[in-house]
C-alpha cells in the first residue's frame, strides 16, 4: 500500500509549519499542493487542521503507549504518529489498517526507517484503544471532549479559585490548549466563557465572504456556491457548501473571504477624504476602505516588499496608493482625517483559522509585541489631522496588546481621546449595514471586542481614537 497523496502533502505540510515557522493556511492554498484532487485537498486540509487543533491531545494519548517521551522522538516521527492518531480518533470513516500503516510508510519516506517498527507498535496500541473505546460508546473516544464543551454554556456558577483552576486544567487537557493561555483567559473573561472560546477554536468555521459587486452573487449560486446571510453584517455573507476560492469571481477579485469582525473593524473608520491604512497588507480593509470612499485618496503603507507587491494586485482600485514603507519612518505631505492602525498581533482571536499559533506563543512574547504596538500606534498618531480618527485594531484576545496599549499611548498624547465605540456601531446599525442584534456584547467599555463562541467571528478588539 502506497502513501496517499492527501497524506503525504499533510504529513509535508505538518513538518515545514514545525520546521519553518510557517502557516498551515499559507501552505495548503500555496501552488505546491495545486495538482490535488478536490477530495486529496480536502482531506489534506483536515488532517492538518486537525492535528494542529488537537496536538497536546493527541500527543497524551500517544504518550500512553511509547516507552519514550514524545518532546524526545524525532519530529519526523511524531508528525506521522500525530496523523495516525488524529484519523484514529477523530474520523470514523478512515480505515484502521490506512491510518496505521501509512503513517509508519510516512516515517519509512522521511528516512527513520529504524523507527518504523517503534511507530508501528504504538499505533497498534492506539488502534485498539480508539476500536474498544468506539465500541463503548457512540461517543466515546476523544470525540466526546469536543461534543461535551462545545455547547453552549449553561449559567455561570460561583467557584472557588480551586475549582477554577481544576476546571482550567481539565479545558487544557481535553481542548487542546496550553494551560498558560486557559488560565490567563478564565481570569479575564471567566471559566464558562473560555470554554466558548476553546470550544469555537476546535472547528473549521463557515467561511465568510464580502462580494464587491452588484450581481456576483447570482454568480456564485449558479457556480454552485450556496450563501447565507451575514451574522454580523447586511454586507457579508455566509459560505454554507462550496468552494469561493475555485470560482471566476475570486480570482478576479469580485467576491474576497474575510471574516464579518475584520470587515467590521474598517467600516467603523467611518468616511474621510485621506485615509491611511497603516499596516496595510494583504488588503482585505484597505479593499473595504477604498470602497466605502471612492472620492477619497487611501494611502496604504506595507512594511515588506514581497507583500506590498501582494496588495497592488489584490487591491488594484484607482484611489489606493501603495507605498513599500514603515509606518514608524513614513512622512506625508500632509495629515490623514482617518487612519487604521490594524497592528500585527498574537492572532489569539483566530486559533478556530490558524491553530498554530497556540503553539508557539510563549507568555514572554506578549510583552515584545506590546512594545511593537504601541511604536506603531503612536506613529500613526502622528499622522492624524486635527479633529481627525484613528482606528486601533488587533485580532488578539490579551490586554497587553489591547487596553494596555491604548492606555500607554494616551498617556503621553493629551491630544486624544478615546471615542466610546458604540456611537459607530448606533450609525451602523441606523444605515441597516449592522444586524446584530445584541450591541451591548460588542463593546467592553468604550472599546469594540468580538469573541469566538460568542460572537460569529474572529476575536478582534477596536479603540477609536479622536484628535481634538
């Protein structure tokens, strides 16, 4: 038996995220994997989501059957036992013998072939265990943390610091989150929402989609797209069944997939005349920018070359000036009435898209990206016409790289002040563009903040900032 092609693109996509840093999203839509099969892609996307989803998870049960630590086998082979585990586990439909046997070809193809027979006797072992437990219950197995906190959450209750942090233990373990992360956010937003969130970042969300002309989505539907309406937005629409990226309307830039709280974020900068978008690519915002404005001039800064090069083609619109620069060295020739500085960030507020992340942050991280953040926010201040807005964003649910950041930033500019977010969100709702009913959920204070699992979106925070 040959190693499948889905498998095999899954098994290389998985090392060089490891190896490389890089991103699954990124890897899975780059050219190398074009020549799958629909059905290859496909599984290829969930073995890898999954097995980034649930890592520490499937790691334990690895754990319980080798004889040697799993931080100790060679990443080659841990990536292949992680596959088989996954498939054990969690896909019904896959067969015992495929899942076994071609993760030991996998370990075979990357040349551990003295670990084949070590990676065969573990997976046995996990087979069996995944086959009894299966047999016991309809929802037995590893599937059973996943259905059992993914529901909604009943009333909070009051609980000791000990239960809390026994309960923060027991969401780290059976959902797959490093336990730093749990119990920083049961403190910030409590036990029962966390399980929310943990529980949204364990499943592939419905793609959501803007549509940037009268008439694609006819289109789309007769190409065999199915849509729903926007949660958040009359604008955004929802991906119930088909593939936008494989249509004539994506690759000509008619329908873009961004998710309903990023279209959100550049809706609430309002109108302006000159409008610079600060941390600009890959464009999704700036698009939103540009076409909500077209008389205005938008100037959007890209701080890599390679990615500037991106946004000219992505946002190839007339009003939209793309320049190669840092925004902390940028000097225009005169001040901005609206500026969106949407900052790189953890990304806690996408783990549900890009689960890696949970992986590589480390607590000491925060504090280096605050610093970034708050350098760029101020120089975007700096750019801000009097009376003009600013719009701080990031996808992040961590307070040192939200409030903290603000707060610092104002600290030293008394010419600003901090514009309460439900004053946009009133004119959104008033010009029918906002259809979310329960407004009050959106805000924290003056500020705009979206949760997985409680909202139907990404976690983004927003501050709107005024110059006087």
């Amino acid at each position: 038996m040959s190693t499948s092609p889905a498998r095999a693109a899954a098994f290389d996509v998985l090392l060089r995220i490891d190896q490389q840093d890089a991103y699954a999203s990124e890897l899975l839509h780059s050219s190398h994997h074009e020549r799958l099969s629909p059905a290859d892609h496909g599984l290829a996307t969930e073995l890898v989501m999954g097995v980034l989803r649930w890592r520490s998870l499937l790691d334990a049960e690895i754990s319980r059957f080798s004889d040697k630590r799993v931080e100790k086998l060679d990443i080659e082979v841990l990536t292949a036992l992680r596959l088989a585990a996954y498939q054990l586990l969690f896909l019904d439909r896959i067969p015992e013998r495929a899942a076994v046997h071609e993760s030991v070809e996998l370990v075979k193809r990357a040349r551990k072939g003295s670990a084949a027979p070590f990676a065969n006797a573990v997976l046995r072992k996990l087979a069996g265990r995944a086959s009894a437990a299966k047999a016991a219950s309809e929802e037995g197995g590893a599937n059973a943390a996943l259905k059992r906190h993914s529901t909604q959450d009943p009333v909070q209750e009051q609980k000791s610091d000990t239960e809390e942090s026994e309960s923060a233990v027991e969401l780290s373990r059976t959902l797959a989150h490093p336990l730093w992360l749990i119990e920083r956010w049961v403190r910030q937003f409590g036990l029962d929402r966390t399980r929310r969130i943990c529980g949204s970042d364990q499943h592939a969300q419905a793609a959501a989609v803007r549509l940037t002309e009268a008439g694609t989505e006819t289109e789309l539907r007769l190409d065999g797209i199915d849509l729903a309406p926007g949660q958040l937005l009359a604008s955004g629409r929802r991906v119930r069944a088909g593939n936008v990226s494989s249509t004539r309307a994506f690759a000509e830039g008619r329908v873009a997939i961004q998710d309903e709280a990023s279209q959100l974020v550049a809706l609430l900068a309002g109108a302006g005349s000159g409008i610079l978008d600060c941390c600009a690519a890959p464009g999704g915002k700036t698009r939103v920018l540009a076409e909500r404005n077209p008389g205005a001039r938008i100037v959007a800064l890209e701080l890599h070359a390679h990615r500037a090069r991106l946004l000219r083609k992505l946002v190839p619109l007339s009003n939209v000036e793309v320049i190669n620069s840092d925004v902390l060295e940028f000097k225009a020739s005169a001040a901005f009435d609206r500026v969106l500085a949407d900052v790189p960030c953890s990304g806690t507020g996408t783990l549900a898209h890009n689960p890696e992340i949970k992986w590589r942050l480390k607590p000491e991280d925060l504090a280096d990206l605050h610093g970034r953040q708050l350098a760029i926010l101020r120089a975007a201040m700096r750019q801000v016409a009097p009376r003009g807005r600013l719009v701080y964003s990031t996808c992040s649910l961590e307070p040192e790289e939200n409030e903290q950041v603000v707060d610092e930033a104002l600290s030293t500019d008394a010419a600003f002040r901090v514009v309460d977010c439900r004053l946009e969100l009133e004119r959104l709702r008033t010009e029918g563009e906002l259809v979310w009913n329960e407004l009050e959920s959106l805000v924290t204070g003056p500020f705009l903040r979206t949760i997985p699992g409680v909202h139907p979106s990404d976690g983004f925070f927003v501050a709107i900032l005024e110059k006087s």
